[in-house]
C-alpha cells in the first residue's frame, strides 16, 4: 500500500476521513554531509549574504528523502495516512546533518 502526499497532515485528524486503525509511529531517517564545494562556496555567499542556494537545497534533498522513507514504512505497516507529520534536524557532527521525518500511521476511510 502507498500512502498518497495529499493523505499527511500535521495535524491530528484528516477532513473528511475517520481513523479506523491506529499503525503506530512511523519515521525516516536520513543523514547529510556538505561537500567540500559546497561548504567553500556556501561560505563565501555568506560573505555578501542572501539565500545561500546550495545549503537550501541539500536541506530540501534531505526533507524530501526522509518524508519519502517515511511513507515508505507507513505503506508497510499498511497505512493510508499519516497525521501528526513532523521534522527534526539534528548535526550529528560538524558538517553532518541528520533529518528526521515522523508522524502516526493510519488507515482511514471516508467519513
């Protein structure tokens, strides 16, 4: 089974939808370094300021794999939802950014 994008929320019920089953807590991990080309240059943007592209896109890389992971094991669990989505960031050392993805798997059906 595949949980649809459109079926994760933040919150804690989905309109439209009732909770049939509770799955559990889900989550996806993933963890990032910078290159060293990408630590120069984002760097010396710093310098003259503004969005520093290169960071902004390896965090969105990194969102986007842990929220796919995390779809991936709601499916598992057979899930059609998750609610409660959340993200958390963590530097697992310098340069090393793990992110995380979780929310609550469920099955619903409509209301």
């Amino acid at each position: 089974m595949t949980v649809q994008r459109n079926m994760v929320t933040t919150a804690f019920t989905l309109d439209g939808y009732r909770i049939q089953r509770n799955l559990g807590i889900v989550r996806g991990i993933t963890v990032r370094s910078r290159s060293i080309f990408g630590t120069i240059g984002g760097s010396l943007h710093t310098i003259v300021g503004g969005n520093i592209t290169a960071f902004t896109n390896l965090c969105e890389k990194a969102r986007q794999e842990a929220f796919d992971l995390m779809l991936q094991h709601a499916g598992e669990l057979g899930a059609n939802a998750v609610i409660g989505m959340r993200y958390d960031a963590n530097e697992v050392m310098q340069g090393v950014t793990e992110v995380l993805a979780y929310g609550t798997a469920v099955f619903v059906e409509a209301a």
